[in-house]
C-alpha cells in the first residue's frame, strides 16, 4: 500500500477511484459506495437526524503522501475548501521525504463531570469524596459493563472545589476504541446520587466534559532546512510561528489553519467535528491567554538544521460506535485510514492538521496565500466571488 499517486490531481474521478480500489482493499460496502457516487440516501439520512428533508453533499477526497509512524496512509478529508487537501498533500510529501510523521497518543481517556453544590463544607465533602474513589471507580464501571470487557473502564477521580457550594467530581474513563460520549455521560448518571450523598449536597450537571486533557495527541515533523529552495524560506515558516505565539489575532487564524486539516479528516471519518473543535479551541485557551496549537522552530542539533513542527491537543476520536458507523461514506474513510485504534485515527488527524499548518505557513510566507487560492478557486466553475 502506497500513499504516494504522481499525478493523481490530473485523473478524471473515475479513473482515481479505479487506483485507489487497485492499491488499497475496501469492503465490497466500501468499493460499490465510490463506484456508485457516493452520497446519503435520504431514507438513511431520515433515520439518523429529525425533520429531514434532503441531503447536504460535499466533495470527499484524499489526501496522498502521509506517512505516519512509518505507516502510508491514505487521507481522507470532506471539505469544500479547495487549497486545503492539495496543500496537504504538498506538506506530507515534503515530510514524506524527511521520514514521515511522528505522533504520540495517550489511552484514549475522557473525563465525565458531575456537578454537587448547595455543598456546606466544600473541604469535608473534598476528603470524603477522595476516601471514596475505589467504591466510585466500581460504581461507575458496573454502569458499563460491555467497556470493561473491552479492557476500558473508570480509572480514577479527581475532586474541584469551584467555591460557591459548588464540587465537581471527575470520572477518569478510559473508553479504547469509542469516542466515548456515551460512556462518559452513562457513568456520570450512575455515580452522581453517591457522590452527592457522600458530598452532602444536590446532584446537578452530569456530562462529559468537552475538554479531554487525559486525551491528548501529538504530532511532530522534522524536515532538514536543505530541503527547501532557501533557508530563508524555513525561516519564513518558523518567523510566522512566532507570530502567532506573540499575537493572538494571527493565533486564532493559524490555529484554523490547523483545524481546516483536523474538521476535514473529521468530517469524512464521521468523527463528532463540534467537540473536537471545541476541545481543541478550549486547550489553546488555556493558561496565560490563547495561544497557537503548534509551533515551528529551526533547530540545529548537529545534523545539520532542521524545520521542527509540532501540534499537540486534548482529541476524542473514535473507531466504534456514535456517528462513525452511521453512514456508509464515514465507514469507507474509516477503511481508508485503516487505523486499529481511536489513538491511531488521533495520529492521523493531528497530522492532518500539522501538514494543513504547514502548507498554510509556507504558502503565506512566500508567494502569499491568493496566489495558490486563486489557482484552486478557478477550478470552482460555478462559485461566484
Ligand atoms: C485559510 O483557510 C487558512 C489560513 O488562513 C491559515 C493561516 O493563515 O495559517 C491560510
């Protein structure tokens, strides 16, 4: 299997669904889906959402040249912007050359909440609750047997006194291949009567929290300087990271940058996109103010120099359940990717994002972003402006 088509961009649609199917094995499901167009059907798409009335397309593709963790992987991406999946190509052949992507992921380790307050004595019920965490962690995890099976399950608590009456326990819950909202929130509702009882105060909120920092992701690239045309132009790229971490206007747009690569593999994986966007938006507020999600630095360890980029979120992605089986064009991404695991479909996303990163810096940082735009765009025959 190859991620690497010369010439790819050129074939008419046909003809590229024909290389694809003859390099990678899909699911008969998988291949007779590309064959057929693709798309939704609306009887299926009447059961999955309410009030149905028609189906919404977007231009699935792939993005080629990703290497990731020695691994050829195929992107796929759903997204109507055009510079984006060529862009990404353009940045992973150039990490390509350099050896690939290397990423890391944790266990696949969300956080459920559950709100107590009218709390009378925040630091009493704070001792009670932590003596309590193994009679919790059961608890929750008789909530949901089938996860445990799957070797997953509650792992520990953690207790924040908000003030105002106010406690908040958090379930650690490692949910293996889900994404794990469900399980999340199914064992917020069985433990929060005993946690309030033991807290000695009113259940309120219990649900996931958005912010999944026992799950995070990291993907890095290292690119020597002489692979560019000029050093300057490694330069140009590491110059525009800064910018982004002394300026919170340039972060917010690199970090879409970032995210127009992670919503489009996202999307097409059948991937819950609002909270991976809400996650990752919620990570870069963290601290001292909003910061860029990646960094580019040139870095010289006597190998020579070397471009060094890296992008590190809180991600929830998922290879079972929810949304990802739903729709027969989010079961081909997901055999596209071909990951094994939710932390491998985290790899592949967060480099994704890394080579969007890249591809945006490098175009803004020499002939500028219209130009390349510009080029796309008049590919758009029906879109005016
Ligand atoms: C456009 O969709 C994304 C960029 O604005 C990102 C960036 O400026 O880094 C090009």
């Amino acid at each position: 299997m190859t991620s690497r088509f010369k010439g790819f961009y050129k074939l008419p649609a046909g003809e590229r669904i024909r290389k694809l199917l003859e390099n990678v094995s899909v699911s008969e499901a998988g291949a007779l889906f590309l064959e057929s167009g693709g798309g939704l059907d609306l009887s299926l798409a009447d059961k999955i959402s309410e009030n149905v009335i028609s189906v919404l397309g977007l231009p699935l593709s792939v993005a080629l040249n990703f290497v990731i963790d020695s691994r050829e992987v195929l992107v796929p991406m759903a997204v109507e912007e055009p510079s984006i999946v060529a862009g990404a190509s353009k940045a992973a052949l150039i990490v390509r050359a350099a050896g690939g992507f290397v990423t890391r992921a944790s266990d696949p380790v969300m956080t459920a909440q559950v709100q107590v307050y009218d709390v009378a004595n925040h630091s009493a019920a704070k001792v009670a609750l932590e003596s309590a965490e193994n009679e919790i962690v059961l608890l929750a995890n008789a909530a949901i047997p089938s996860m445990v099976s799957r070797g997953g399950g509650a792992r520990s608590i953690e207790i924040r006194d908000l003030k105002e009456g106010m406690v908040v326990t958090h379930i650690y819950v490692d949910c293996r291949d889900a994404m794990g909202a469900n399980v999340a929130d199914s064992v917020a509702e069985a433990v929060a009567p005993r946690i309030a009882q033991i807290a000695g105060g009113k259940v309120g909120l219990r649900i996931l929290s958005n912010l999944p920092l026992n799950r995070m992701v990291k993907a890095s690239a290292k690119i020597p300087v002489s692979a560019f045309n000029s050093p300057e132009v490694a330069k140009g790229v590491a110059m525009a990271s800064r910018f982004a971490e002394l300026d919170v206007y340039r972060a917010v747009t690199h970090n879409k940058g970032i995210m127009n690569g992670i919503d489009a593999v996202a999307v097409a994986c059948g991937q819950d996109f609002r909270s991976i966007e809400a996650a990752a938006h919620g990570f870069a507020g963290m601290g001292e103010g909003y910061r860029p999600l990646s960094s580019w630095r040139i870095e010289d360890s006597g190998e020579g120099a070397h471009l060094v980029g890296e992008l590190e979120l809180p991600l929830a992605a998922g290879i079972v359940g929810g949304s990802t089986q739903a729709t027969p064009g989010a079961r081909l991404c997901l055999e596209l990717v071909g990951a094994k695991t939710s932390r491998e479909l985290a790899s592949v996303i967060a480099s994704a994002g890394l080579a969007a990163n890249l591809a945006s810096l490098l175009a803004l940082s020499t002939e500028g972003i219209q130009r390349g735009h510009m080029r796309l765009h008049s590919r758009k025959k029906s879109t005016p402006g």
